[in-house]
C-alpha cells in the first residue's frame, strides 16, 4: 500500500477533527434529550401523585357524605318504627275493648292496622334499597382503586422499559462510532448503525424504532447492522459479535498505525 502525502494526510487530520466536534455535539443532543426524558417523568410523577391525593380526598369526602346520610336515615326509620310500634300497640288495646264491646266499627280498627303492617313492608323495603345503594357505593369505590392502581402499574412499566432502552443506547452509541472511525482511517468502505429489537413471552421478536417503542413487559437488545457500500450488501450482527469484531479492528487499527498499513485483510477481516 503506498505511503501517505502530507496532503492527504493532513486532509485526515482535518476530517478527523470535524467527525470529533460532530461527536461531542451529538452526545451533547443525546444528554438534553436525557434530561428532558427526566423532566418529563418527574412532572408525570408529580401529576400522578396530585391526582391520587385528589381521589382519596374525594373518596373520603363521599364515604363521610355517605355516612352521614345513612346515620339520618336509619334514625328516621327508628323514629318510625317506635312510632308503628306504638300505634300498633294502641290499636290492639282498642281492638281488645271493641271485642269486648261488640261495637260495629271494629272493622275500621281492622283496616287501620293493615295500613300498619303495610307501612311496615314499606319500611323494610326502604332499609333494603339503602343497602343496596350502599353495596353500589361501595363497588364504585373499589372500580376506583382498581383504575388508579392500573393506571399506576401502567406508567411504572413505562419508566422501566425506557430506562433499559436509554442504557442500552448509551452502552452501545460509542462503540458503534468507534468501530466508524476505525473503519474509515483504515479506508474500509464499511458503516455501521444499530437498531433495538424487543421481545415479549410468546413472542418471535420485534423490531422496534427508538422514537416510538412499543410499551410492556418487553425485554430489549441491540442488532448492529453492517453495510458495506462496495459489494451493496448487509448483514446483521448481534451485541455481543459486534464487541467481538471490534476488538479485532483496534488489534488491526493499532497495527496499521505502527506499520502505516495492512497487506491484506482477508484472513482476519472483522469488517
């Protein structure tokens, strides 16, 4: 391989440089857009918290309502029932002196005590109904926490799977653009980009965009994809091959500098 002018040396010097800045300024999108992933999940920690504090308070408000409502109707229903009691008793005390009696209006007395026992059946018809409403009161409630609790368990697993999907981002960014550059000082027509790949239980596998991931009980992985842009084909490479690989290329790379190229590549070419 013939030696380099100092032209064109210098020219990749110069290159080197720009792909240095455009690095630093890379990670540096890549540490904003972490910190406002954090804002984000704060401010939706926050809010959930607000909204839990607002539904016990509401649930505790409406369970006292309740309460207090259910005290004033049972007392009611008391009073009423003392009353019927009463009535009924002085009925049958006038019912005993009319049989005594014989008097013709015994059927009146007959008739005001079937309004009792009518009034009566009305009575427990009432104390029924509020136990059901009571039942109903308390299944609204109990839909409440099991809403809240879903909701709960939902935006936890959102926090998990984007911390494992921003670690496996900040593992392998650097390597990817490591093995870039070793490429193309040892001028191998050669890139490599990366990809996440998710998948759950019964699941063959999904391919997944770093925008716009799919939520759940996923477990994530990086494929690294390799195009060689002389032959215009593409192959795909798991984490840990692509690891293997580049620890080969910084072997070669250090070889390369030390004897200012490479004979040939095909015996151990990890591109």
């Amino acid at each position: 391989m013939p030696d380099y002018t100092a032209q064109e040396k210098m020219e990749d010097e110069q290159a080197v440089d720009w792909d240095m800045a455009y690095n630093e300024l890379e990670f540096g999108e890549l540490a904003k857009q972490e910190r406002l992933n954090k804002e984000r999940d704060e401010q939706q920690q926050e809010e959930l918290e607000r909204q839990k504090a607002a539904m016990i308070e509401q649930m505790q408000k409406s369970k006292q309502e309740y309460e207090e409502q259910k005290k004033e109707a049972e007392r009611r229903q008391q009073q009423e029932k003392e009353r019927i009691e009463r009535e009924k008793r002085e009925m049958e005390a006038k019912l005993n002196e009319l049989k005594l009696q014989e008097q013709s209006d015994a059927r009146t007395l007959v008739q005001r005590q079937e309004e009792l026992r009518m009034r009566e059946h009305e009575l427990e018809l009432a104390r029924l109904a509020m136990e059901e409403k009571e039942n109903e009161h308390q299944r609204q409630i109990e839909e409440q926490k099991k809403n809240f609790l879903a909701k709960e368990r939902e935006i936890q697993s959102q926090k998990t799977n984007k911390m494992k999907i921003d670690q496996l981002t900040r593992e392998i960014k650097p390597l990817i653009d490591e093995a870039n550059e070793i490429a193309k000082q040892m001028h191998v027509n050669v890139t490599f980009t990366f990809g996440l790949t998710g998948s759950s239980t019964g699941d063959k596998g999904l391919n997944l965009n770093l925008q716009n991931f799919e939520l759940g009980e996923k477990q994530y992985d990086i494929e690294v994809k390799v195009n060689n842009l002389d032959s215009d084909e593409q192959y795909i490479w798991d984490r840990s091959k692509f690891k293997d690989r580049l620890m080969v290329m910084r072997d070669l790379l250090s070889v390369y500098e030390s004897q200012g190229g490479l004979d040939d590549l095909n015996d151990v070419n990890p591109f």
